[in-house]
C-alpha cells in the first residue's frame, strides 16, 4: 500500500487530546512518521506530495499528556521559573516565592498551621471563620 492510497483513511485535521492517545494506542505497529500522518499531522507539498509535521505531531503528544513544552504563566516577576525546590538561607528561613503562592491563589493574610516530620514540613491553609472575615 503506498501513501496515495492511504490518504483516504487520513483526518483532515490534527487529531489533539484524548483521541490523538486514543489513535496512538490503535497504530502501535507504525512508526512515528507513520502515526504522525494518520493522526492528522502531514501537509501536501506544491507536488501533491505528502509532507509529515512531526515536530507538531510531537507537541501535541506531549501536550495531550499533560506535558506542556510553555509553561507560559508559571514565571515570577523576575523571568524564573518555579523549581519547586528551595533551600534553608543563612538566617535559617526558607522562603517559598511568589510564583508558588500566586499558583496556589494566596493572598495577603492567609494563614498555614506548620506540622513538621522527621524529613518534611506540611503547611495545611486555616481556614477562616465568618467571624473572622465580617470584624
């Protein structure tokens, strides 16, 4: 079977999230530049040529994992990334960073009961009373 005969079976358009997994799953037996094509990632060339995107393919396969390549919006103000790592500093405070407590919708005020274990640390967020809130 050769690639015009197959371009009837082909999606006209990307295949992205549950179904692309879904597609991947049902073409084990392919190679990537294979799945590519039949999940809708392939172009036709001026020569009516099929022309396989696997860069995007790729993107979508990670992004319909849950893997995504921008993280976009999880930058502080100063350009970093989170790390989810920090370290003791030399007054002996650890700071967790605004890119955390934006990410987890913080404001100024909430409060944290602190249970420490023999290698961790929990912070569990008080909830506040109506009391607390309408004085």
């Amino acid at each position: 079977m050769n690639m015009a005969d197959n371009l009837m079976e082909l999606p006209t358009t990307p295949l992205t999230g549950k179904v692309l997994l879904k597609r991947i799953e049902d073409l084990t037996h392919l190679s990537r530049r294979e799945k590519a094509k039949h999940c809708g990632y392939y172009s036709r060339t001026k020569n009516n040529k099929v022309r396989v995107n696997l860069a995007d393919f790729m993107d979508a396969l990670l992004l319909a994992k849950g893997i995504p390549l921008d993280p976009g919006t999880s930058r502080d103000g100063r350009g970093r990334e989170p790390t989810f790592r920090v370290s003791v500093h030399k007054n002996g405070q650890i700071v967790i960073g605004a890119a955390y407590t934006v990410k987890m919708g913080l404001k100024p005020g909430d409060e944290f009961e602190i249970k420490t274990g023999y290698k961790h640390i929990h912070l569990n967020q008080v909830e506040r009373s109506s009391e607390l809130l309408s004085a």
